[in-house]
C-alpha cells in the first residue's frame, strides 16, 4: 500500500493524491491534491455542477474515483480491504442536502438506528442519547415525529442529529444551507463550529454559500468547472485577499471584482 | 429585421442593424455574414451600427451570438460597443463561460445495426446487474439463516401484514370471480353431455393445482411488487439508501430481505386462501344455476383435488413470491433519481414480474408433466 509523503508538519489527517472523478467516460474533475487538518472546517467548493458533490461521494464511498487515491491518516481509502473501509466509514458522519431521513421511522428511531448497530448500549441508554442529540439540534419534543411531518430545515437539522449519532471524527455537510432561510443558515453554521469545537472533528463542507463559506470555513478549495482541476486552496478569506485567479476572485465576490482586478 | 453592411475599410466590418427584431420573425441568414468574413479583403474587427435598430428581443442575441462565433473561429475582433446597452449585456452572459463541448452527448446516428447493438449491449448489461442482484439476495438469505442479517424485525412484520391481511379483500373478490367463472364457462359444455357435477372437478384442479397460484401471483404483482419497486425508488430518490450504504449497512439486507421473506412466506397462504375462494365461486353457480347441493359438490370436489395438486399450488406460489420480490426490489434499487424513474421502476417491476411469472408456471407444467405428477 502507497504512503502519503512525510512532511516535518503534523501527518495530515485527510490526502487527496492525483484524484480523478469521472461518469463514464466523460471527467468531471481530474489532477486533484490537497490535504486535510484534523480539526479543520474545511470547504469545498466551487460553482454549480462542478463536482463538489462528485468529490465528497468518493471521499464516503459511494462512488468509486476513476483514479487516483484518498488516504484516512495513512490507509488508502479504495486500495484498504472492506473491512478497513468500513471501519473508516463508522468514524464519517455524513449530513446529505435533503437530509436523507429514513422515512419509514419517526425522528428518534433514525437517529437511534446507527447506535443501534454500532454500540451495545442499552435501550435506555439508547433512548437518553437520542433526546441529547436531538436537543443539540434544537428538536427536542420532535422525537416521535416523522420526516413527512416537520419542515424542511427542521429535517436537515434531526438528519444532522443522526450524523454525529456516534460522535463521529469526521463529518461531512452537503449544502447544508440550500433551502434555508438566512437565520436558519446561520445557525447551522453556529452548529457546525460548535461540533468541532466540543466534538473535536474534522468537518468537510460542500458549498458555495459565501456566507458559510468565510463564517466557517478555515481551509478550502476551489474546483473549477472550465479547466475541470482545483486552482486554488487555502483559507477562504486569505484566498479573497491575497489570489491574483480572476475566477476565484469572481466567485469569492459574487461576481463584482469591480477596483479589485488590475 | 434588417441587416445591410458597410466597408470592409481599414479592416473594419460595419454591420447595420435596423428595424424591429422579433422573434418569429424571418432572420437575416448568417451566410451573408459568413461570406463577407471568409472573403479575401482582410476584416480584423466588426463593429455594429443599431441606431435604426427600434425593438429588439432573443432573435437579435441568436444572430449576434453566431456573429460572434464566426468572429472567434475567424480570429476576428469583435466590437460590442454599438449594440444597444442590454443586447451587450447579454451578449456577454450568454458567451461568459465557454461550451463545454464533450459534455454534450453524443447522438449516434440511429441505424438499425446500430438500435439492435444498443439493445443487445443493454440486454446483457440487465442481465448481469440482474444475476448480482440474485447472488446478493441469495447470500443475504444465506446470512439471515446463519442468524448474522442485519434488518428490523418491525420492517418484516409491517411488511408480512402488507403482503399478507392487507391483500386478502383483493384476492378474495379475484379468486371468486376467477372461480365463478371457470364454473360457468365449463358448465355450459358439460351440460350438453349432462355432466354438470364435474364443475366441481373443472374448478377444484384449475384452482388448487395451478390458477390460485398464478391470480395470487398476478395481484401481488400489480400490488406489493409495484409498491416495492416504489418504496426502495423514492429511498434511492432522496439519498436514504446512499445513508444506509454509509453507516455500512447492505441496503440487500436491510430493505430487500425483509420484502422477499414477508412474500415468501405470505404467498402460499394467500395462495391457500385464494384456493378455497375459487372453489367457493365455483360453487355458488354449480348450486344456484346447475342444482347441485352443496354436500355432492363437496364430495366431488374432495375425490378429484389430491395432495399433490395442492403441493405444486403451494410452491409455485412460493416460486412466485421470490420472483415478485425480486422483481420489484430490483427495479427499485436500479431506479434513477428522479420521480419519473420512482413511476418507470413501478410499471418496468410489474411487467418483469408478470412475464417471470407466465414463464415459471410454464417451466413448472412442462416438469410436473416430466417427473407425471
């Protein structure tokens, strides 16, 4: 199996080495390296239809990369046997854009279901942390409630619930603000600082919500459409000050580079 | 709509745009346009005229967006600056991020080689994605007999009374009628020869030995089958089954499982029940119309029906239950994501499992008639 280079810094906790993302034969995105701190909040992101999604499906596994590899601390993600893969997989909590609730259970029961399978708790000791991580996300009382029945940002917020179930070390935010309101956004924003902060995790944010992004955000990269590969990384806001790439620059600013761009 | 040119001098194309541009109306060809660039005078920039131009809509922006595309192909400068404001403006949206030309699909021309290569690809790739899904299901039963599947046991009741008490009233009122008819259509000819008690036999065989299963198999088809292929589609529409892949549990024995044990299990006793509902219509003309007592037709149906016709009823039931299963579980978990593919997997699970159906009940006559039972 292949190692990440050692470099004098800390091993970084995620690397993305020469990857290729492709639907048959048509690529999506190609020539991507970059690495991931453990503890960082970490964007990707980049206009729409990208790849962003794309990207964080091959990084959980469900898609498989054309080529190229992803190593979890050292062990490469696709080249590690399945049982190593599902063992990477118990530490990655995932938060999809429509939450992605079981409907066939109430709220409770979706976020018990991973506990469930994973630890041998007890029923009680079950059920108490369910309430806990329900009240985390402001839905406590909604336990016997079904996806059907509660709003959108509500779903996405007990679908959060389920995500960090286990505590997981890395969790992953597929547009977590896409149809919410801005107060909400901006809570869920909170949320996510408040996760790494008490949970310690790695977060991993698809988006290309600027808000979110410079809110949150203290790593980053950007995909490019056009040239299909990443042109730019780093922190987001050093990025806005410091790139000289006019499409960084266009998309950090909305657009309106105006007195910015000589 | 009028187009007339100017020069070329200094290098300097000058097109004049006048009148009012509708769309639906004729637009100037862009040959004439074609034919001023590629001739031999040197053109390095076109620049616009629109102060005649009145109204203007999309129909301009299409003529300007192909002047501009032979412009760039031309390695001609293209001078915006005439245009009237918005035209420029939108000029600029509409070319600001460049085609990307091999996303587009690509049209093969359609010969007839070409659809039966297309189909023949598509018929062996079914077939594969169709022998996984068997082998999964299949190891995945094997898992379940060892003990170590992981499923929830209140997904296999709810779905053992979906397939079970909740289809009874259908498959009572289908087998009656199926009964009552075969009674009616038989009596009549075997009237003639007065032989209206063997209504009992006529009913009692075609019922228990093969049409109880085969009416069972088509309503579960049509009912459970189809609402599988929906259940597991519209999961797959909104990612639930991407989340169950990344907690690590298999979505073959979390959501098809549980389906095909509540069929399997369900179908025989449906198909038990629909027995004694076929031989009930049966009866109800053989008594009302034929004067036949209920006692005698009992009797008769008792002589003519053996063990043996029950037990091929019985497992060909089952035989149907795995195919409807499987049938529609697979169409659900092929299913695209949108809610056209929840509709496609539906109707694409209740015709699979309908032919599968037609196609075991003839393999299992030809073997009966093989093995003579």
């Amino acid at each position: 199996m292949a190692h990440p280079q050692q470099t004098t810094k800390p091993a970084p906790y995620i690397t993305i080495r020469d990857l290729t993302m492709a639907y048959d034969s048509f690529v999506v995105m190609k020539d991507l390296n970059f690495t991931i701190d453990r503890g960082d909040v970490f964007i990707i992101m980049g206009g729409s239809g990208c790849g962003k999604s794309t990207l964080m499906k091959i990084m959980v596994g469900l898609k498989e990369p054309a080529k190229g590899q992803i190593f979890y601390n050292d062990l490469s993600f696709w080249e590690a046997d399945l049982s190593d893969r599902m063992n990477i997989m118990k530490h990655i909590g995932i938060l999809y854009q429509y939450g992605a609730l079981w409907s066939s259970m109430t709220l409770a029961e979706n976020v018990a279901f991973p506990l469930e399978e994973y630890t041998d708790l007890g029923h009680n000791e079950i059920w108490e942390l369910v309430s806990l991580k329900l009240a985390m996300v402001g839905l406590s009382g909604f336990e016997d409630f079904y996806p059907s029945e509660i709003s959108g940002g509500m779903r996405k917020r007990a679908a959060l619930a389920r995500a960090i179930a286990l505590d997981p070390d890395i969790l992953f935010f597929d547009e977590p603000s896409a149809g919410l309101d801005p107060v909400s956004a901006k809570r869920l924003d909170d949320l996510i600082l408040e996760l790494r902060d008490s949970l310690g995790a790695t977060i991993i944010v698809v988006t290309h919500e600027l808000a979110s992004i410079f809110a949150i955000g203290n790593n980053s990269v950007f995909l490019d459409p056009e040239t299909r590969t990443m042109i730019a990384q780093g922190n987001p806001k050093m990025l806005l000050e410091n790139t000289q790439d006019p499409k960084v620059l266009n998309f950090l600013m909305r657009g309106d580079t105006k007195g910015h761009i000589s | 709509m009028k187009m007339s040119f100017n020069g070329p001098t200094e290098g300097v194309l000058l097109i004049h745009l006048s009148g009012e541009w509708r769309i639906g109306g004729d637009l100037p060809p862009v040959k004439e346009i074609q034919n001023q660039l590629m001739s031999e005078i040197d053109i390095r920039k076109v620049a616009f005229d629109a102060k005649d131009l009145t109204q203007w809509d999309s129909s301009l922006l299409i003529l300007l967006k192909k002047i501009k595309t032979l412009c760039s192909e031309n390695s001609i400068f293209m001078d915006h600056e005439g245009l009237p404001k918005g035209a420029k403006r939108l000029l600029e949206l509409a070319t600001a991020v460049p085609e990307i030309s091999d996303a587009k699909k690509v049209k093969e021309h359609e010969t007839f080689l070409y659809l039966v290569g297309a189909e023949t690809v598509h018929f062996f790739r079914s077939a594969r994605e169709m022998i996984a899904f068997i082998g999964g299901a299949f190891l995945a039963f094997i898992r379940f007999f060892k003990g170590k599947a992981r499923y929830r046991r209140t997904d296999l009741t709810m779905a053992i009374q979906e397939c079970g008490a909740q289809a009874l009233p259908i498959v009572s009122l289908i087998s009656l009628l199926v009964g009552l008819i075969l009674a009616f259509v038989g009596a009549i000819q075997l009237k003639m020869f007065g032989a209206q008690i063997y209504i009992a036999n006529l009913v009692g065989i075609a019922m228990v030995r093969v049409m109880g299963a085969v009416m069972t198999g088509t309503i579960m088809a049509g009912r459970t089958g189809a609402a599988f292929a929906a259940q597991i589609g519209t999961m797959e529409v909104n990612e639930e089954i991407d989340a169950l892949k990344t907690l690590g549990i298999s979505p073959m024995e979390y959501l098809v499982l549980p389906r095909m044990l509540a069929l399997v299990l369900m179908m025989p006793l449906l198909c038990l029940y629909a027995d004694l509902m076929g031989i009930l219509g049966g009866s109800i003309v053989a008594v009302g119309m034929f004067d036949i007592n209920m006692f005698q037709y009992y009797i008769q149906t008792k002589g003519a029906v053996s063990l043996n016709d029950f037990w091929i009823g019985l497992f060909t039931s089952a035989v149907f239950g795995v195919l409807v299963a499987l049938a529609g579980c697979l169409r659900g978990m092929q299913c695209g994501r949108s809610a056209s593919d929840v509709g496609n997997a539906a109707t694409s699970a209740v015709v699979t499992s309908i032919v599968s159906i037609i196609v075991a009940t003839a393999v299992i006559t030809i073997m009966c008639n093989v093995i003579g039972i």
